[in-house]
C-alpha cells in the first residue's frame, strides 16, 4: 500500500479542495442557467452534482468530526493507506486527463439528486461552500493525529470503515470526480 508523507498529503488534499470552493465560486458568480440544465448525454446537472456531493459531505464530515474529536495520539511523519481506503480512493477518483472514468458506478438511490426544477442552485451552492469550509478546518485539525491510527465509518455501513487519511482521500477523491464531470458535460 502506498506510504505518504503526512504533511504533504494533507496539503494536496487542501489544495483539492480550495481548487473546488474556486470552482464553484466562480460558477456562483456567473448566476448562469447551465447550472440547472442537464449536461452533455442527459447527464446530471451541476446542481444535481452539488446536491449529490453535499449528500456525502454532510456524513462525512460529521463521521470524520467525531472521529477526530476521539483522537489522542501526535501526528506519525508518514500515513501508510490501508488496502480498501486505497482501492476505494482509486476506483471513485477522477479519470486521468482526456481519458474516459476509470470505473462507472450507479449511486445508491439514496444519494441520487431530484430533478433540477427542485433544487434551488443558491442552497445547494451555499452548503457545498460551507461544507468544504468545514472539511479545510478538519484537514487542518487532521494535521495533530496519526491518519493511521484511527478508522471512520462509510456511507457503505457503520462495519465498513477506513482510516482516517484514507476517508480523507476517499471523500475529496470522489468530490474531484464530479468536478470532472461537471468539467466535461456541463461547462463548455
């Protein structure tokens, strides 16, 4: 499994995700009504997008709040990924540049957003913002604790759990995908 130096995982996790408050600020700037039609091939819409990855956001950032509120160990220089929070991370992460994603995935129907119409792009904008606001503050409390040492539970099932700077990869992982998506179907 692939060992990461945890100072300079942390930081590109970060920039992943102020990379995405840009995004979204600038499409929030643009008030445009793209950001409520279906993309390319009857793909979601931007707002379906964002309400699907504040579905998730809001678990995990609250799984990974409550883990890290139960930390007690320092920080170790290095985080070793665990098998599963790796392949996880790899298969939901976006596809490398110009290529097709590497695995399509159904959504549980859980998570899959209403039609646009009922969505109102301001709301979902405005959480996604605060949203990621709270992961950079979770990332920034990630860097006292060992990343290794401590396990979040997943949408999955409370059973089915990854340590936390792999629920980290995962989270911000899957968040790049539809960044991806909304790149490719959505904004020309």
């Amino acid at each position: 499994m692939p060992v990461f130096n945890r100072k300079e995982l942390l930081q590109d996790l970060e920039a992943n995700v102020r990379r995405g408050i840009d995004v979204v600020t600038a499409l929030r700037a643009s008030n445009d009504a793209r950001l409520s039609a279906p993309g390319a091939g009857d793909s979601w819409s931007v707002v379906q997008h964002l309400y699907h990855l504040n579905f998730y956001a809001t678990f995990y950032t609250a799984a990974l709040e409550r883990c890290l509120d139960d930390t007690q160990s320092s920080a170790k220089e290095t985080f070793r990924s665990g098998w599963l929070g790796n392949y996880f991370t790899n298969i939901i992460g976006p596809a490398e540049e110009e290529q097709a994603l590497k695995v399509k995935m159904k959504s549980p129907a859980n998570a899959i957003p209403p039609h646009s119409s009922e969505l109102e792009v301001d709301a979902e904008i405005e959480a996604f913002l605060a949203l990621q606001n709270r992961l950079l503050y979770l990332l920034q409390r990630a860097r006292q604790v060992d990343l290794g040492a401590y396990r979040v539970p997943t949408s999955l099932s409370k059973w089915v759990s990854l340590k936390l700077g792999d629920s980290f990869r995962f989270v911000i992982a899957h968040q790049e995908r539809h960044f991806q998506h909304i790149e490719r179907n959505n904004i020309p």
